[in-house]
C-alpha cells in the first residue's frame, strides 16, 4: 500500500494529497509535525535523495521499498503507478510543457512562498518556543544548509527589504501563468492534469501572502482558475485532513530556504 508522510495540506504536501484524492487511492496516510522535526526521528522513512531534497522537510511518498521525495516527482508517479482517473498531462509534448511550468514555478516561486509564509507564520511561531532547546535541536541538523534554512526563519534574515523584494520578484511568474490561462482552460493540455496540482499548490498561498499580486483585478484568469481548483471534490478532501483547521499558516523552509534575499 502507498503510504505518505505530510503534514498540514499545503504547498508541497497539498500536491500529493489532491493527486491520491483524485486517484480515489487507498492509502495510508502518516501526519508528522515538521516544525517538532519529527522528520528527523529514527522511524521516519528516508534515503539519501530523501535527505537532500530541495523542498528540504517536504512530503515523503513510500510504495513497498521505495522511497520517493520531491513533491512534483511524486505527482507523476502517482499519475503513472496508480490506477484511478488519468493525471497525465497528454501527449509527448504536453508532458514536457508540464515538467517545464513545473521546473519554472519551482525555482521562481517555491524559494519565494516558503519566504513569506515563514516570516508572516512559521517565525512568530518559533518565537514562543523554549530558544535555547529550539536551537540545540536545529544544531544537530544535517546537511549544514538545510541547518541554516531554520536558522534563517528565527535570526531575524528576512526585513521588510527582504519581503518586498520577494513579493516584487513573484510578479513575474504569477503574470504569466495569469496570462496563459487568459488562453488555455488548464495548464497543459485540454484536461485537467498533474500541472494544475502543481501549479494550485504553489500559487494558492499568494492570495494571502502577497494580496497585492494576486488579486480578482491583477490577476482575473489566475483567481478563477483557483476557484476552479477549490470547487474540485478532491482538493476539498485533501485539505480536509487539516489537524490545525489553518492550513494556509503552515510553512517550513523550502526550496532554497536559506535565500531569503
């Protein structure tokens, strides 16, 4: 049976909870707390892709043996490997049209969201902790850079230089994706595919986070396309398995976390 390691439905562990949903899949699902860093304990699963991965203490995907990490490669692996209604984007090309907006939003927006989430939810939150045993347990963090993603989060990196520069730097690839949506129903393809999971997860959390770029006036194509992915049975379901109610206050350290600038 597939087994996933999440936590609060959101960015990265939103994708492959809205993939099985839509699959109808039975899974098992196994929610940790990555701000405890649970992630680090000796029962949770890993491998060294696992332990190197950009989206650093994002989803862990388990069928039998393998070990699968990366929140996009598993979008495609559930497409691929579980039998349901079909995720694939299409045809060869809409396949790599797919892996390319993927790619983009990844490297353009992940390093930003995962910014300003932390600093509007994920830093207040920290500051309530116990500090000395909150830094004893990131000290024993490893590789170094994924160490100094959390450090970044509590050490005062991120100012409101820093915000605005994230927020300026969103715009451009939230206006292309408005502006292909201007022209084409989904993101790949004529039908509803593991872009659109993608690309919902990543862009939802703007809305909040930089409601000046994201907005019914701005951005009119991208605000109906995320109504049109909420109103889907299966993302209602997905964020449903919410413990907090709040998921769209949970964020740890992304991709690149410790690029606040």
């Amino acid at each position: 049976m597939i087994e996933l390691y999440h936590a609060e439905p959101n960015v990265s562990y939103l994708k492959p909870l809205i993939a099985l949903k839509e699959k109808n899949a039975d899974f098992q699902a196994h929610y940790f707390d990555p701000t405890k860093f649970e992630q680090f304990g000796p029962n949770f699963p890993r491998n060294m892709e696992s332990d190197l991965q950009l989206e650093r203490e994002g989803p862990v995907l388990v069928d039998g043996s393998e070990v699968i990490s990366s929140s996009f490669f598993m979008l495609e692996y559930i497409a691929d490997a579980i039998e349901g209604p079909d995720l694939n984007p299409g045809d060869a090309f809409n396949h790599y049209q797919a892996r390319a907006w993927g790619q983009f939003l990844g490297l353009s927006l992940g390093p930003i969201v995962g910014a300003l989430g932390c600093a509007k939810y994920l830093a207040p939150a920290l500051k309530t902790r116990d500090q000395d045993e909150l830094k004893a347990a990131i000290a024993r963090i490893e590789p170094v850079e994924r160490r100094n993603a959390w450090m970044a989060v509590i050490d005062g990196s991120f100012t409101k230089e820093s915000e605005k520069a994230a927020i300026e730097r969103s715009k451009f690839p939230v206006k292309r994706v408005d502006g292909w949506l201007g022209g084409n129903p989904w993101m790949t393809g004529p039908a509803y595919s593991i872009s659109d999971i993608d690309t919902f997860a990543l862009m939802a959390p703007l809305a909040d986070l930089a409601p000046e770029v994201v907005n019914a006036t701005a951005t009119p194509n991208l605000v109906a396309f995320l109504k049109k992915m909420r109103d889907r049975e299966a993302v209602q379901a997905a964020l449903a398995m919410s413990k907090t109610g709040k998921p769209q206050e949970f964020y740890v350290p992304g991709a690149e976390p410790s690029r606040w600038g």
